[in-house]
C-alpha cells in the first residue's frame, strides 16, 4: 500500500477565531449555550472567537458537530 503526500495549508490563529465566530453567527444558538453544551466558560468561547486563545482538537470536533460545519471549513485554508 502507498500514501500519497498531502500538504495541507492549516489557518492562521485569526482566521479560525474569525471562522468560529461566522459559525456560531450562522447557527444564531446564543454564546452562553453553546458554552453549556461543550462544557466550557463564555469567556473561552470568546477567546476561540477572538484567537486569543483555540481549542483543542477534541473541542473543536464537538463545535464542528453542534454548528454543523466540517472540519476542513474550519481548519484547512
């Protein structure tokens, strides 16, 4: 079996804080409870959004699934 190489262009800290934040607009689901629902504070939530801060592969699975986006919009330039 052989693998091709792949070279994926990830985003930059800005630019998936600014995705996050689009997808969460589009959802129209209030901060405070997607906060709930991923277990986390409003205050990381905003951090996601502002790229102060991103979350964790795992975290971002859970958020790609609750605002019903892929993976690959988030992540992958």
């Amino acid at each position: 079996m052989t693998y091709s190489k792949v070279n994926l262009e990830l985003v930059t800290r800005q630019e998936l804080g600014w995705r996050i934040y689009q997808a969460i607009e589009r959802t129209g689901l209030p901060r405070e409870e997607i906060a709930a629902r991923l277990n986390v504070s409003l205050r990381t939530i905003n951090y996601w959004q502002s790229g102060i801060k991103l979350p964790g592969l795992p975290k971002t699975v859970e958020l790609a699934k609750l605002l019903n986006v892929s993976l690959d919009s988030l992540l992958l330039d």
